[in-house]
C-alpha cells in the first residue's frame, strides 16, 4: 500500500523535525507567519510552493530538510522588509 506524499513548509525546523515527516522546506529568513513570503508578492509565494513540490519529485531519506534563502521581488531577504502597516 502506497501512503499520500507530503512536504513540509516550516519556519521551525527544530520543532518541525521532532514529529518526523518526509521531507520538509525551510525558507530561511521569512518571519513566522509568513510561511510562502510576506504579502503581496505572488511570484515569491509560488516560488517556494514549486519548490516545495518538487521536493515531491525526487526520493529522500526520511525526515530530508532542504533549506533554501530566497530574495523578494524588492532584490532583499524578506526578513530585512521593513513590516507592513
């Protein structure tokens, strides 16, 4: 019998590997909360829900943890945006 895949999105990833899942992205320097990017930038959110899912596509070992820095569409981190108002 064959089980549903998954990936994890997680900006915890200490927490997060406690309760074991497959495979999981960390976005590294995103806020907690803004697990796909801070709001209002559509092409950095589906940027890391396609990375996320080619996590899919390759086989890993158990509880893999793939971490990735993306840029916003502003050319910084989103940890360095200034918060919205």
């Amino acid at each position: 019998m064959t089980g549903l895949s998954t990936v994890l999105i997680t900006l915890s990833p200490e927490a997060s590997l406690q309760a074991g899942p497959p495979r999981l992205l960390w976005p590294k320097n995103f806020e907690l909360g803004h697990a796909l990017g801070a709001p209002n930038q559509p092409d950095l959110q589906r940027q890391v829900l396609r990375d996320a899912l080619q996590l899919l596509r390759t086989p890993m070992e158990p509880a893999t943890l793939v971490e990735r820095t993306y840029v916003s569409s502003r050319g910084r981190r989103p940890k360095d945006l200034p918060p919205q108002r």
